[in-house]
C-alpha cells in the first residue's frame, strides 16, 4: 500500500506546509496510530477519511498540540510542533485555525464576542478594528447582522458557520475543518461545502477537512488519504481514489457498510 | 479506568500540578476582573443564604444540646461558651465549606465538563487561550475570598441562633450570653475557624475545576463529573478540617 500520489505530488512539488511522520498515538490500552504519515502541500484542500473511532480528529488535535503524540514527527510549516510549550504552540495557533465538530462556541458570548476572542487573545487590533474585522468574516460566511446573538438561538449550520468566521478572524494560512458536514442538513452541507472552497479560493489557504460524508469529501477535495489499520493506508486525488484497488478504500467510497469491524468503535 | 486508592493518589497528584499552574497562570498575567466578579457573585453572594441557613439552625442546634447536656452537671450558664468557640472554631467554616462546596463545586464541575464535551475547553486552547488562566483562576480566586467572608457570616448568625435557644432553654439574658462571647472568644479563635476558610475555598475551587477538566464520556460524564466533584470536595474538606486543626491547635493552642 504504497502512495500513488507521491507521484502526482512528487519532484519540483513545494515544500509541504504539515507533514506527519511515523506518528504514533495510543490512548492506554488502545493504539490510534502505530505509523502514520503524511504531507499536505501548500494551497490544497486534503481531506481525511476513515470510519467512526479511527482517530480523524486525533490527528488533527495533535498538529495543533490539543493532545500529545506518543512517537515520530509532526512538522508545521518544516517546525517541529510535538516539543513545543504552551507558548510555542501559541505561534502555531495564529497560523493553524481549527473549526470543531461541534462548532465549540462559547455559550455565554454573542456571536461578536465570540468571533472577537481569538482576536483579543493575538492582539489583533484596537476594538474599532476588531469590530470591523467581525463584520468582515461574518459576511464572508453569509452571516452579517448576527453579532449580537447567542450560540443558543442559532441552527447547527449556523453554529458552523460562525465557528468558521471565528477561526479565519486572524486569518490562518491552515484551516483544520474537523467533521464539518456531519449532523446538518443538505442545504447545509452543501453550504459548509461551498465556504471551504471559496475559503480557498479567496484566502488561498491550506485545508485538512476530517470526514466520513463522500459527497463533501469528493467536492472539496484536491486530494484525499485514508486511514485505515492505524495509519494512512493511502493518499491520492479524487479520482485516483475513485479507481482505487484497495479493498477498503473501494468498501469505504461505495458506501459498503456493517462488515468491517473498524467501523465499530 | 482507575478505581479506589491508584485513582485517589492520581486524582491528588492531578489536583496538586493544576495548582502549580495555577500559581504560574496568576504570575504569568494580570488577573481579568470580569470573570472574577462574575464567579464571586455566583460563588459568594448567592451562597449567602444557604450559608445562613445552615449557620442558624447549627447555632440553634448546638445550643439546645449543649443547655440539656450541661444542666445535668449544673453547667448549663456555660451553654453560651460553647456554642461560640463550636461555631467559630469548626462549625462555622466547616459547615459553610460543605455546603458552599457542594452547591459551588458542581456548578464548576458540570459548567467545565459541558465546556470539555462541547470541546470549548480545547477551543480555548485552539484560539490561543489558557484555559487555566480563563476558566480556573477566577474560580478559584473567587472561592478564596468568598470562603472566609461567608465563614464570617455563619460565625455572626450561628451565634444568634444559639442565643435565641439559649435565652430560652437556660433563661439567660441576651447581655450575658453576648459577655460570655465575647470574654471567650479571642483572636486565636477567629483566625483558627477563617484560616481553615482560606483552605477550604481553595480546595473547593481547585478540586470542582479538576473535576470538571478532567470530563469523559457525553453528557453521561458531565452527570458523573458533577457527583464525584461534591464527593471529593466533601471528603477534602472533612480531611483537611482535622489537619488543619490539629496544625492550628498545635501552633497557637
């Protein structure tokens, strides 16, 4: 199971922005990943599939120092993120957003005060500013005029949404988007789908999208890796993943369900 | 999952370096005043009346069975005495403390669990926050202050409640149960009762923040998080009570 896209990627490509290498994580008894490894390039939207309890979404917490790796190498823009202190990783996190499952607003702050978090935490600017800079995201993501609501009365996809406009307010070359469609509704995914890209588009940012949707994986996606037996069984783009010969690869993309036990956390 | 003594010694051991970065987050930046004046409301000023109520019928409690025990051996006038260094010394702070710990602590317990399952306690973290700094410093800051406050509060009411029972069960006057409190109580006495306060809020803020932190497993969790943190916090307080005394007893007698 080698990985066809070095091919596609390969000589003359750039540097990689994140590069997972050998990576190893066990929560106690239970081994997420014995050897994981991966790069993702600048400017592209690489998305990670793998089944319920596959460790996505540890993988992505670990680049940004949310949790601890146990082994190998995790490099942010070629800096070794894994040794790095509260304080270190503060740098990193003014150039790594992340958007959660859940969105993780903050209940008890509007939508302003929200999105102004990050931005007082890097001293973004004076108040004026930041209320500008609110404003600016907030359109971007098609909400405006919602900043002084609460978490509590807006739907999921808008709780997203604003998640996302909070986590581009100090504008992060990477966004780490974590489940970004599950639990909405089409008109919603479909929306959430569109913002990555034209985030993209628009910011030329680098994104790492962490899935189990293929309708959301397959639109947004420059290229796709899987995880699959504790490690990144395979990366490709779409359509080499479309033609792939990897049993659970093609089990996975055709939907196939109820008989692969790793589907079952 | 750890049970009995390993999770014991694990969860102490937990406590102990939260509050070394406890100490680290208060020298490291300035503490923000809105969040401390939002916990000491919530924490202090609304505890008042749980920590009166609990104080008077204490004092009221203590007097009646001091008044009947005492009168057998004819010492029922030194019902006031007791009553004052019982509340002052151990009743006041440690009832206050109990009782304050398990409203306060499982609010902390299930407010930062739901926070940790709702992953805003790594979204903190995710938008450069501490959330140490955010989110335990002023709560425990806020218990801090708020304890011994609160102790003073069930000291002033609990001895009222033991003067009304006093008043009536030995026929004492009012000016002499006030001599017999004042002449008995010292200085020693009030700094035994509201160091111990000190201590308490600490713990109650330290071991419900820890608690909640330290959330697993849904809103099932958060549920489990909200007991064990009263449980905790309860048996600390009741542990470091006799401790605590027995330092203070030590030192100034």
């Amino acid at each position: 199971m080698d990985e066809p896209s070095e091919a596609t990627t390969g000589a003359g490509a750039p540097n990689p922005v994140i590069e997972f290498i050998g990576v190893k994580k066990a929560f106690g008894a239970k081994v997420i990943f014995e050897d994981a490894t991966l790069a993702v390039y600048p400017g592209e939207t690489l998305t990670i599939l793998g089944g319920s309890g596959t460790g996505k979404s540890v993988l992505i917490k670990m680049l940004i120092g949310l949790l601890r790796h146990d082994g190998g190498s995790i490099k942010a823009f070629g800096q070794e993120v894994t040794g790095l202190d509260e304080r270190g990783l503060l740098q990193i996190r003014t150039r790594i957003a992340m958007l959660f499952q859940s969105a993780a607003l903050f209940d008890s702050l509007t939508v302003e005060q929200n999105i102004k978090y990050p931005l007082r935490e890097h001293k973004w600017g004076t108040d004026a500013e930041m209320t500008d800079r609110v404003t600016e995201v907030l359109e971007m993501v098609g909400m405006p005029g919602s900043q002084k609501l609460k978490p509590s009365q807006l739907s999921g996809g808008m709780r997203k949404r604003v998640g996302l406009a909070r986590a581009i307010a100090i504008q992060p070359e990477v966004i780490l988007y974590d489940e970004p469609t599950t639990g909405l509704d089409p008109i919603n995914v479909r929306r959430i789908n569109g913002l990555i890209l034209s985030l993209q588009a628009r910011l030329g940012v680098t994104s790492i999208v962490v899935t189990h949707d293929m309708d959301s994986c397959f639109t947004v996606s420059d290229r796709i890796a899987m995880l699959y037996d504790r490690r990144i069984a395979f990366t490709g783009t779409a359509d080499e993943t479309q033609t792939c010969e990897i049993p659970y690869v093609r089990e996975f993309i055709r939907g196939g369900r109820g008989t692969l036990d790793e589907d079952v956390s | 999952m750890m049970t009995g003594p390993s999770r014991l010694f694990s969860d102490a051991g937990g406590v102990a370096i939260l509050s070394v970065k406890l100490v680290a987050a208060f020298f490291r930046a300035p503490i923000e005043l809105a969040p401390l004046m939002y916990q000491l409301d919530y924490s202090g000023i609304r505890s008042w009346s749980i920590t009166a109520l609990t104080a008077v019928f204490t004092g009221m409690v203590l007097a009646l069975q001091f008044a009947t025990g005492l009168e057998r051996y004819g010492g029922d006038t030194y019902t006031g005495k007791l009553v004052a260094l019982g509340i002052v010394r151990e009743l006041g702070p440690t009832l206050t403390a109990l009782l304050v710990g398990g409203r306060v602590g499982s609010g902390f317990a299930a407010e930062l669990g739901s926070m940790v399952v709702n992953e805003q306690v790594d979204a903190i973290r995710a938008l450069g926050a501490d959330p140490i700094k955010k989110l335990v410093a002023p709560r425990v800051l806020a218990c801090i202050i708020a304890l011994p406050l609160l102790t003073m509060l069930a000291n002033v009411v609990g001895i009222l409640g033991g003067l009304v029972i006093t008043m009536r069960e030995v026929g004492v006057t009012a000016t002499f149960f006030f001599s017999q409190v004042t002449d008995t109580l010292g200085a020693v006495d009030l700094l035994h009762g509201l160091g111990k306060s000190l201590f308490f809020g600490y713990f109650i803020g330290v071991v419900g923040c820890f608690v909640g932190l330290n959330t697993t497993g849904g809103t099932e969790g958060v549920g489990q998080s909200t007991t064990l943190a009263v449980v905790n916090i309860s048996i600390t307080v009741l542990v470091s009570n006799f401790l605590l005394s027995t330092i203070f007893v030590a030192l100034y007698g």
